[in-house]
C-alpha cells in the first residue's frame, strides 16, 4: 500500500494526528472537527444541528468540556489537542497515526486520552503512537520500534524490555537523570505581589532568586500560560505589580519587559514563536537586529557571525543558515526558539513547555543549557507539563488549580503525589507563597 495523498490514505482508513497543530484558528470548534467532510442535510446545506450534536458526542467520548461554538484561537494548547483528537475520530479511521500527542497535555488530559486510546484499541483500531516520552511507551504500547538517525534500532514487546534497553537504542548510552543541587540562591530577581487578570487567574504571588528555578506546576486550565504572558506584558493583568530586581515594570509592556531584562520562551514555537518560512539565520536574530545595526546599515557580517556562533555553542543542525527553520526537527526547532530569548541577554527568563515535541537527546541539552544558566545567576520560571522534569529541575514548585495559587512545595517537600493532590483535590486557595 502507497497512498499518493493524505485523501487517499484516509479513503482507505489512515488518519495521522501530527505532531504541530493543524487546526484553522479563526473557525469554531465543531468547524474545525468537520473541515473537510461537512454533514448536509437533504437541500444541500450543512446540517449545522448534526454538526453540533456529533461535535459533542466526541468531545464527550474524551471527556473534555470545549463549547464546540468557541473559536478554536481561543482555545488553550492543551484543548487545540484535544480538538485535533476529535478530529481525527470523526473520520472514523482503521488506523489512528499520534505523533506525540500529549506533548501538550497535562496529566489529567494525558490520562484520559490513554483510556480512549484503550478503549480505541479493544474496538479493534490500529494504533501508531509516537513519542520521546518513554514513561508512556509502558503505559500505553503493546510492542516498541525504536527508530535512530531514520534507521530502525530495535523492534520488541513492551513487556519484554525496560527503560534502558529503550533509551540506549534511542541515544546510544544511557540517561543521566541526577539532580543538580543548588545554594538557597542570591538576591529576589522577580517578585509578583497579588496579581490578578479576571477570568485568568487571581491573587496571585511568589517571587525568584537569582540562580534559582521555580516550576509552576498545574492542569490544563490552571492559569500558568496566561500568568507568564501577562508578567512579559502580552496582556495587562486587573491588578497587582511585578518587579524586576526590585524595580516595578510597566504592565502590558513586552519591551519594558525586555528592556529590564525579563524573556519569555513561548510553548507554541510553531504559531508565537518562530517564522516559520525564514531562514534560520533571520530566527536567530529577531528581535535583536539592533546588536548588529550601524547607521545607517545593517551588519551583514557581524550577524552572520553571530549567527554561526550560536548553531555551533547550541549545536543546531541546520543545513545551512539560509534554510527555512521549518525544515529543521522539533528539537533543533526549539533550541533556535531558545537561543533568540538568550541573545536579548535575560536575567529572568521564563520557559513555557520548554521540551515539548524533542527527543531525549535534545531534551538532555536543553536540561544541561537550564542548568548553565541558574548556575550563571538568571533566574527560571519553568512550565511544564512533565512532573519529572518539574522535580528534576525546580528548586521550588508553585501548584496552581483555576487560576488559584493551590500549593508551594520545596524540593524537600515535591513529589508528583504532593503536586498532583494540590493541583487537583486542593480547597485552600490564595496567594502562599510571598
């Protein structure tokens, strides 16, 4: 079987769920889980109720609540997935292709995906489910093909191997998974007092040292994208203030942000993040052209040069400078994402999702990066939707549950128990952690 097109696989039954979100912002949800296929009723119009109805039968069938009227660009990431998902099982497919499907799922989410995907499963469908994420291979898989530099390195039963027979086919050693212990950190780098942004998030506080990592942990809709778009000034909050090293900034304000030395990392590289059809090059310096301006010319060389430096200290494998970023993997995608963020020279830096959608290796350096920058002084807000990687690397956790603060754990006090019961059954709400 060689389909010649996307149509003709899914006429005989294959649907794929890529990996980057392919869904039309400006058009509701049941628009998007339709697009393509509309339901007409015996005049030849679309069948609208039908649309509506089905909509909700398999939003229902993944348990996610998503009015399907909503414009899918208001959507968070998390539910723009579960929409894709949908999607997909309205066609009714034979064999469902996932390439990483939970790279932006919570642990509530991811939990309720695995129970449909079983559920798919007993009903016969064949399943193709991609992921770095080895946890989920023993969760989910009943056999495992390790593919390596587009060869295959090893086809087994789950049942049959461990982690690490997994990862050594995947990276050609084994993981290190130690971690990095750290001071009590220097001097307060960003301090939130009482923030809030109605219908968002509320009261909400904390603080972070110089040389110090704070996770926010959460489910889906807890509020942790929208506190960090809104400390960088991508929206205005309601009320409350935000310091940077003990001076307050303007809200509402990207380029004060910038300016003070505070950095956001977006978690969608592909829609808020990168320019997508420009040259590797041009994503490097975006945003800092003005290092490499001289009136009344621009420093081709100079940019160039900086430019080289960073493909080679973040080891982005690139075919040339000239080609489109597009064309690059998700990790080498990500680290290009990164490496902007830090040629604006941050003091804070907030990493939302950090290594979603990037393989083990690629995950290790961007670990190893985080760790050469908390030991240099800046300051991380780390958000992420892997417990693992939030205990490997927060010095501090802050739990928050529907834009309430929920619970602040230290990394005596972490574990994914502890985060999980504040993130979810917690009752006390407010700002804890001043």
């Amino acid at each position: 079987f060689q389909p010649r097109s996307p149509r003709e696989a899914i006429t005989c039954g294959i649907v794929t769920i890529h990996q980057e979100l392919s869904l039309t912002p400006d058009l509701c949800t049941e628009e998007n889980v339709f697009l393509g296929h509309f339901p007409v009723t015996t005049l030849g119009t679309v069948d609208r109720r039908l649309i509506r109805n089905q909509t909700l039968k398999l939003l229902n069938r993944l348990s996610v609540r998503i009015d399907p009227a909503r414009p899918v660009r208001r959507l968070s990431v998390a539910e723009q997935q579960m929409v894709e998902i949908a999607k997909a099982l309205s066609l009714n497919p034979k064999i469902l292709i996932l390439d990483e499907p939970t790279a932006v799922l919570g642990v509530e989410n991811t939990a309720v995906l695995f129970q449909v995907l079983r559920r798919l499963r007993d009903q016969n469908l064949g399943i193709i489910y991609i992921s770095h994420r080895i946890e989920e291979i023993f969760k989910i898989a009943d056999r495992v093909t390790v593919l390596r530099d587009g060869k295959c390195s090893g086809t087994a039963y789950v049942k049959d191997v461990d982690e690490e027979w997994l990862v050594r086919r995947m990276i050609g050693r084994s993981l290190l998974t130690h971690q990095t212990t750290r001071g009590d950190g220097g001097a307060i780098a960003l301090r939130v007092r009482n923030l809030t942004r109605e219908r968002h998030f509320y009261q909400v506080s904390f603080f972070v040292k110089k040389g110090e990592i704070l996770g926010l942990a959460g489910l889906v809709g807890a509020g942790r994208t929208e506190i960090a778009k809104t400390i960088f000034g991508l929206a205005k909050p309601s009320s409350g203030s935000i310091e940077v090293l003990g001076e307050s900034i303007k809200p509402g304000s990207p380029r004060a942000a910038i300016k003070a030395g505070l950095v956001y990392v977006t978690e969608d590289r592909k829609a808020q993040g990168l320019f997508l059809n420009r040259p590797v090059i041009e994503n490097i310096t975006a945003g800092n052209l003005r290092r490499f301006f001289k009136f009344p010319c621009l420093r081709l060389g100079a940019e160039w040069s900086f430019a080289r430096r960073t493909i080679s200290n973040f080891d982005i494998r690139a075919k040339n400078l000239n080609a489109p970023v597009r064309s690059l993997s998700g990790g080498n995608q990500q680290k290009v994402l990164i490496s902007r963020a830090l040629g604006l020279g941050p003091k804070i830096l907030i990493l939302d999702e950090p290594t979603r959608g990037v393989d083990i290796g690629a995950k290790q350096e961007i670990y190893s990066l985080i760790e050469k920058l908390v030991a240099g002084g800046v300051a991380i807000v780390l958000i992420s939707s892997e417990m693992a990687e939030l205990l490997r690397l927060s010095d501090r956790i802050l739990v928050l549950r529907e834009g309430h603060v929920t619970g602040s754990l230290t990394r005596e006090t972490a574990s994914e128990d502890a985060i999980m019961k504040a993130a979810a059954f917690a009752q006390t709400r407010g700002a804890i952690d001043e």
